[in-house]
C-alpha cells in the first residue's frame, strides 16, 4: 500500500466497513486485493501479552512469555520519564519480535478512589504525573515503530458497571483532573491511537461521544491518529462512527458492517464519515507496517532492566532509626508466603506470562550469601489464622536481630472486572504481624499490592515499612537490593495512602446507583481534597525517605511576558546532605487562589529527579507557562488566569513543602471580572471599583454620602447585583451608564496586574 488516498477509492463500500471492526480477538481485517495487511493488537501496558489465535481473552495462561516489567502502579512511583522511556522502548521490541503492531497502553486515569479495582494498571492520583509519565510511555513503545494505545479515554475510574455506568462529572472537573493527563500525552507524545473507554460520560458511552472524540480530541487537541473501542465497548456502532471511532475491536462477526453499510445507504451515516475513518485506519496500517524487519529481544537484558527500574519505584515509606538497610551478614528471619509466592502484576486483561520470575527470598539470600530462615507465617487462599503457621513465625522472629516480614493483598483482593470494598490487609497477616512485633525483633515490613492499603492500624508494629506495590517479574531481586542497601530506595507516592476509607475524596460518590456515578467532589481528588480539608493522611502524595538525606535551598523565581505568553523560572539547588550517593524527586507545586471558584491549595506543576552523590549539591530549573496557573471557568469554557498573587513551592511532598516564592500574575484578566449584574460587594472589592461608585452614586446636593454607601449598607446590600440596585430610589445610580462603568472598573482591575515576583 503506497497512496492512501488511492487505496481509499479502490475499496468497495462493504471493504470500508469492514475495515473498520476487527477480524479476530486481536487483529483488523486484511483486504489483500488491494495490498492492505492486517495489523495485531496486544496488551498491555506492562509487558506484552501475545495470545495465541485461539487465546482465552482475559486468561494469561497461552500467551508467548515476555518480559512483566512493573505494572503502572509501581512505574508511577518512579516520578521519572526518562526510565519510562527505557521500559517503553524495551516493550517496543518485544512487540516487535512477537509480530504485534499496536500495544494496549498505557493507562493513564486518574486513581479517584483507592477503591477502584484496577489501580495497579494506572499512574497516579494526579494528572500532570499520569500525562508526563504516560507520555514517556508512549514515546518509548513508538520509538520502536510500535503504536501505542492511549486508554481508557475517558472517565474510567471504577470497575463496578463498568460498562454501562455513566460518569457525571462537570466540565471544569472534566478539563482539570480527568482529561488534562490525556491532553499532555496526546499533545507531547502523538500516540497513533486512543482507546476510548467502556463507560458513559454524562449519560453518553464515551465510545458515542462526540465532544469527547472529535471536538476536544480531534479538533482541540490535534489528534491525528485512530479511535479504537475498548473490547466490546462499542453499543450502537453508526453512532460510535459518526462521533469520532473508528475501529471497533474485537470483530463483531460482520453484524455491526452491515449495519454501517445499511446507514450509508439509507444516508442516515455522511459517507464521509466512513470514509475519514477508513483514511485514518490506512494511515495507522501503513505506519505499523512500514518496517517490517524481525526484531528479537534479550530477554535477560530486559530482565536485567526490569530489576533495575523496580528497585526505582519501591518506596520506603518508614525507617525508624534507620532500621534499613539491614547488614547482609546479620541475624535475619524471613517471614510471609509472598516473599516466595510472590505478588508482581495484577490480574485480567494485562496478565503476562514472565520470561522468567525472581523470588523475594531467594534473591534476600542469594544477597546476604547465607540460606536466611523462613517461615510462611499464614496462607494466601485463606484470610483465617493459622496458629501453627505463626508459631513457626514467632519462633523464627524471636531468635532474629531482624524480621523481614512480606504482607500484602492476595490475587483473589484485587482485579480488573471489580472494585475493593475496603483498605485493609488481611486479618491473618496482620495477626501475624503482632505475632512476629511481639518477640521484640526489628521488623521490616514488604508490602505487595496494587490498590494502597491503609497502614494506619498496623504501622507502630513495623520499624521499616517498604512499600513494593506490584514490582513485576523482577520485583524480588529490586526488593533484596534495597532492603541489603545495594539500592538506596527512590520511589515517591504518585496516590495518597488514606488514614481511613471513610477520609477519602469520592467516599460518599463511589461506586454510585443505578447506573450514576456522580463525581460531587470535583476537582478535589487525591491530596487536592485532603489538602483543602486540611484532614489527616498516612502518607502524602510525594513522600518517599532514601537512606540519605536532602536540603533545599536557594529558590529563585523569575517572571517574563504576560498573559498566555508568561513564562516563569524556578530553580532551586538541592544537596545531598547525608553519607550515600541517593535519588530525590524534587517537586513544584502552584498554589494560586481565585475569586471566581474554589481551587486546590496547591497543585503539582513540575517535578525533577536528580542523582547526587554525597555532599554535593545541584541548581535544578523549572519553566512554568500561564497554563500552569489557569483553572477551568466554568461558565466562560476557557482556562483562565486572574490577576493574583500565587505562591510557587518546591518541595518533597505535597505536605513537606521546602521553599516558598511568590509571584504576582502578570495578566490582562481582572482579578475578578465586573460586570453589571456583578454585585454590590465584588463593585466595592477593588480600590478602582470602589472609586468608581463613590464618583458615582451622588445623592442630591446636601445630602451627603449616598445612603447604600455607609458601612451598615455595604453589607446588608453587598449580595444585590448592581443593576438591581440602581433601580432602587435611594441608590443614585444611573442605570444606562452600568456597562460603560463595568468597562472602567475592569481596564483599571487589569492594568494593576504587573509582573513582580518575591522568594521567602
Ligand atoms: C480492557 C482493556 C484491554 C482490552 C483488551 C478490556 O477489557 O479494559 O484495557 O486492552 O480488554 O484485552
């Protein structure tokens, strides 16, 4: 196939339709008469799942081993693009190798409640880590002449209903939290196509979404790529093709072209439409095919890999008395099945078969040199106590300096298909952990699980918490790493670990009812909410502790252009203050208030990762744009900044902010927008506004002050929009000049707005 355009006209009306829903389970219909070729689908997002033509769907069982690299869960903890790249690019050609075209990842919603099923799969609670993070992804996998599969576009935060349910969420939400992770990756990372998602938005299947798939996706954001369905996800295929989707996977065995090609006919669908998806379809096969050379992957090179970024997203969450890392010649216990059965990928639709798999304990010995006891201290099929098993434990505990102690979710807790309905390991495993506290060994707890846990019950038991989410099939030699100091830990919360369910963000609005979910709580999601509330976490958004230590010093903050041309400079130096070479993600967070609507306390702007040796010290540069600075006005449908003051934070954590600067917004729009219908009170909030009316309201000769003006009144009148008030007999206003008067108070509103910018 060589003209698009040419091979376009020369299929018929049943070949155009038929192009655009798959042939099998994984790949797309071959018209051979005209040279196009069939292109191979495959999941995704960790490691790639070639199924035989026969494969079983969700099973794992068939498929071609390859390397599992940590799922995203654990990927999002690494905070670090450039590492993703690695892991896509390595993905890249193991896809290649195994003859798939188009990988099934990544996914990038948003983590709105620690309840969702299939958080493993997904990067973070926020949007600026889930889009850079996803975007590395994406230009990894491509770079290899691989298409990558953006998903599940949009508003799939939950497993309950999953197909059918209808997320209702506002606009402003919408653009801020859910879709701005998918604008970064479309914009930064062009992938070759966008998977859109099971479920409704606002009572719309986003497969049918029209604004969803063409204005904002197409048009907006340029996207120039395909619009694939999630599996079955599409309900009435003519309309799906008229929003915007254009192939509809897996086959539907003929039924829904026929339908397309009856629409066509009867001119219920525009031809055009079919034939821009065709275009679209071509212009994806052609690129998948373009270099058809074999590739082969060195699986124990990317094993090799696989190690080395997971012992980048383990996170040490707690280590009194620096109680890791642990001597290898020490007196050890290893305690808890998961540390040789263990936890490394979630289940359904992205299970992999390994090329191979690294036992915790086996690598904790290999290191240490020495057959380190163990005792398995409970069971996984099972959340009963089984007195036996933590005796062994106990016993084992009380003759070791230190207890290495893995717990975490069993398989059956957490898959794609459902939700969680609780926070908490399970009750054996935390009987077992007060067994093995008890002897008065050290403890180190490993955690493996995909969703977070709460810690807030158990954690005065451990002296070290690890937490190792899902560290893929090399997972165990990362975590032998950290824990022996071979690695010093790297990993930072991409998700809030909560004190309690009942704390979090969507409690009351998840999984919602009858076939709603309502998403009341806005933009607040993540440490967005917990930082408004100012309410309790485990663990904050950003935290992670190393073996060493940091020091922030020397903000700077410097402020060029105005308005959508602004342009701000952070830098900062960090300096590596303790005796280990060590990792820090430094982070730049906008707290920047608003008149109009309420807005998070701060938001994550920018984040680096720097690698210092011990005493030295680096000056790390951030450029913010008036983007980052913008919210979503609901009732203009634009992001727009006011002229305020807003404060830029670096730090290491969203609740461990370092340094303090201060800007003041260089932009044409008012701090607050009059207008006449503004009301009295926002007129008087501004010394121009209040000039203004004072010039204004003139009661007769001998009067004195106008009567709406004394103390008193400005605040029984402040809630009465102004043109109201004029008609008042006592206002002394004139009605006819309100527009001409808003203007005056505006221009000088604005013109206050002008760039200057302090540190602190
Ligand atoms: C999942 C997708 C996956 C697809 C193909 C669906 O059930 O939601 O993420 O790519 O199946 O396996």
């Amino acid at each position: 196939m060589h003209d698009i355009a040419e091979t376009a006209g020369r299929l018929t009306l049943q070949e155009r339709a038929a192009l655009t829903s798959g042939a099998t389970l994984w790949s797309t219909k071959p018209v051979a008469r005209v040279g196009v070729p069939a292109i191979r689908f495959s999941d995704g997002p960790h490691g790639v799942r070639r199924q035989p033509v026969d494969g079983d769907y969700l099973g794992a069982g068939h498929s071609a081993p390859a390397t599992c690299f940590p799922p995203a869960v654990a990927l999002g903890a690494s905070w670090d693009p450039a590492l993703l790249r690695r892991v896509g690019a390595a993905l890249g050609q193991e896809a290649r190798a195994l003859d798939v075209q188009v990988l099934l990842g990544p996914g990038i919603n948003i983590k709105r409640s620690p309840l969702c099923g299939r958080n493993f799969e997904y990067l973070s609670e926020d949007p600026h880590v889930a889009g850079v993070l996803g975007a590395a992804l994406i230009d990894g996998i491509q770079s290899q002449g691989v298409g990558a599969s953006l998903k599940h576009f949009a508003v799939n935060n939950q497993e309950t209903d999953r197909l059918r349910v209808s997320a209702d969420v506002d606009e402003r939400t919408l653009r801020e939290i859910y879709l701005a992770g998918f604008e970064y990756a479309v914009k930064t990372a062009r992938p070759w196509t966008v998977m859109a998602a099971y479920n409704r938005v606002n009572g719309v299947y986003a497969t049918q979404h029209e604004w969803l798939l063409t204005t904002v996706l197409r048009d907006e954001w340029g996207f120039d790529g395909v619009v694939v369905s999630d599996w079955a996800a599409v309900d009435d295929r003519v309309a799906a093709l008229r929003a915007g989707l254009d192939l509809e996977m897996p086959t539907s065995g003929g039924a829904t072209d026929a339908e397309l090609v009856a629409a066509t006919v009867d001119q219920t669908l525009k031809p055009a439409a079919l034939d821009a998806s065709v275009r679209r379809l071509l212009t994806l096969i052609q690129r998948a095919t373009r270099d058809p050379g074999a590739v082969e992957f060195d699986a124990p090179a990317h094993h090799r890999l696989a190690r080395e970024v997971a012992g980048q997203c383990a996170i040490l969450l707690k280590n009194d008395d620096a109680t890791l890392p642990l001597h290898p010649g020490g007196s050890i216990a290893v305690i808890g099945e998961l540390a040789r059965t263990p936890r490394y990928q979630g289940a359904g639709s992205s299970q992999i078969v390994p090329t191979q798999l690294d036992e915790p304990l086996a690598e904790l010995r290999a290191l240490a040199g020495t057959e380190l006891p163990f005792a398995p201290g409970y069971r996984l099929d099972t959340r009963e106590h089984a007195p036996e098993l933590e005796d062994e434990a106990r016993t084992l505990a009380a003759a070791a300096e230190a207890s290495v102690v893995f717990l975490g979710l069993p398989d059956a807790d957490e898959s794609e298909g459902f939700d969680r309905s609780h926070l908490n390991l399970p009750a054996n495993q935390l009987a077992l952990l007060r067994a093995v506290a008890s002897t008065g060994t050290r403890v180190v707890v490993v955690l493996s699980n995909g969703g977070v846990v709460t810690t807030s019950g158990w954690q005065r038991h451990a002296d070290a918490i690890l937490e190792g989410f899902l560290l893929g099939q090399a997972g165990g030699g990362a975590l032998a790493d950290i824990i022996f100091g071979v690695v010093n830990p790297s990993g930072r919360l991409a998700e809030t670990i909560p004190v309690r369910l009942p704390d979090t963000p969507a409690y009351l609005n998840f999984p919602g009812e009858l076939g709603h979910v309502r998403y009341g709580e806005g933009v607040f999601v993540g440490y967005r909410h917990y930082d408004a509330v100012d309410g309790p976490v485990g663990y904050a958004f950003g935290h992670g502790l190393s073996y060493t230590t940091f020091d922030y010093s020397d903000l700077t903050v410097d402020l060029t252009g105005r308005d959508e041309s602004l342009a701000v400079t952070v830098t900062a130096r960090v300096t590596n203050t303790g005796s280990r070479p060590g990792r820090e993600i430094v982070q730049v967070y906008v707290s920047a208030p608003s008149p109009v609507v309420r807005r998070p306390v701060r938001e994550l702007r920018a984040f680096d990762k720097v690698v210092l040796e011990p005493g030295r010290g680096v000056v790390v540069r951030f450029k913010l744009g008036w983007r980052d600075f913008a919210y979503f006005h609901p009732g203009r449908s634009r992001w727009t900044v006011e002229a305020v003051s807003a404060d830029i934070q670096v730090g290491a954590s969203s609740r461990d902010i370092r340094l303090t600067g201060t800007v003041r917004l260089p932009v044409t729009e008012p701090r607050l927008r009059i207008t006449p219908d503004s009301v009295f009170a926002d007129w008087l909030s501004t010394p121009a506004g209040e000039a203004v009316l004072r010039r204004e309201m003139l009661p007769p000769p001998g009067m004195g002050h106008a009567p709406f003006l004394t103390p008193g009144s400005r605040r029984t009148m402040g809630s009465v929009p102004l043109r109201r008030m004029a008609r008042f007999p006592g206002a002394y206003l004139d009605p006819g000049k309100l527009d001409r008067l808003a203007a005056e108070v505006n221009a000088a509103n604005g013109a206050a707005g002008s760039p200057d910018a302090a540190v602190s």
